[in-house]
C-alpha cells in the first residue's frame, strides 16, 4: 500500500494524467448561430490551473479574461469587444471541445493542439 502511494505522488510531481498542462497553441474552427465556419486559435498559458491568454479568430482577436482548468473541464471567458464571452470545453486527448457563447451568439468549438515547434527541420542534412 505505501509503494503505490509513493508511485502515485512521484506521477503528480511529475505533471502525470492526473493534470493536464494546457500551455500552448490550439487551432481548429468553431460554428455561430447562423453556422458560419470560424477560424480560431487559442494562446494559452496554464499556471496551476489558471489559465490566461488570447483568441484570435477570423472575426477579430479577444483577450482571455480568466480562465480555469479543473480535471477534463476548461472554462475561459473573453472580452468580446465589449461584451462578455465564454467558452466551456472538456479535454478529449490533443483536443479540446465544447461550446462558446457571446451576447447572442454562440456555437460549437473545436481545437486540436498544434504542433511543437520543437521538432527539428525536415529535409537538412
């Protein structure tokens, strides 16, 4: 019982399944009401579960106001020109998806980690 308890904590300190770091680059599309295809982008940084940033999408970028990262759930409300915006998401994989809303509107949103920028040049010798 106390090994498994001590592999476990050695997991957690180790960012293990048990959290999520969601820092980085997701891309991917959302919908509105009137079903036009939006392209979206989300700069993310999580610090512990707090999560900051921006969205920038083919009508305009919105700073991310605060945001939360708690298990699978990503809760992220934006400054929509004025208005207050929200996105709820759950984490599935690379993924993130869930829903978005801003005064009226809203839709469905999708985005998939991008790739790292950590990979090395194809095709040098």
């Amino acid at each position: 019982m106390l090994a498994v308890c001590c592999v476990a904590l050695a997991q957690q300190g180790k960012g293990g399944s048990a959290k999520t770091d969601l820092t980085g680059r997701y891309e991917g599309t959302a919908k509105n009401k009137a079903e036009e295809v939006i392209t979206v982008t989300l700069e993310l940084a999580d610090k512990e579960g707090a999560l900051s940033g921006a969205i920038h999408s083919s009508h305009g970028d919105f700073p991310i106001t605060s945001g939360t990262h708690k298990g699978d759930a990503v809760t992220i409300e934006f400054d929509a020109n004025g208005a207050a915006g929200t996105i709820s998401l759950h984490v599935a994989e690379d993924k993130l998806v869930g829903t978005w809303s801003a005064g009226d509107d809203g839709g469905p949103l999708d985005v998939k980690k991008a790739a790292g920028q950590e990979q090395a040049p194809k095709g040098k010798s």
